[in-house]
C-alpha cells in the first residue's frame, strides 16, 4: 500500500506541475473546444487558461507536502 502511494503521490505531483503550464491549459482547452466544435475569440482563451492556473494554484497551496 506504501508503494502505492508514492505513485500516486509522484504521479498527483507531475500532473500540478504540468496544470502549472499555459502551454498545458492552451491544449485542453482547445482540443475541448474542438471536440464540441466551438470557436474561441483569442482573448477568452487567454482568460480560461488563466483561471485556470489560478485554480491549479490554490490546490497547490493546500495540498500539503511529505515531511
């Protein structure tokens, strides 16, 4: 079970930090928008892509770290 969970917690961690990329945000939320076939002004994106990484940011902040 130990095992496990360093996985996941290793595994928890590369996924913020990649949440933490604009770059990451810009991808999901243009092949979201693709798939449902909806067209976004450039400033929207620039918009969503910052909430969220805003949001990412405050998981951040509450997730505690392994001492």
């Amino acid at each position: 079970m130990k095992i496990f969970m360093k996985i996941l917690k290793n595994v928890l961690g590369w996924v913020l930090d990649r949440l933490k990329e604009k770059s990451t945000w810009l991808a999901l939320f243009a092949g979201l928008a693709t798939m449902l076939g909806v067209e976004l002004q450039p400033e929207l994106k620039e918009a969503i892509m910052t909430a969220g990484m805003a949001v990412v940011s405050a998981v951040a902040i509450g997730v505690a770290e392994q001492k």
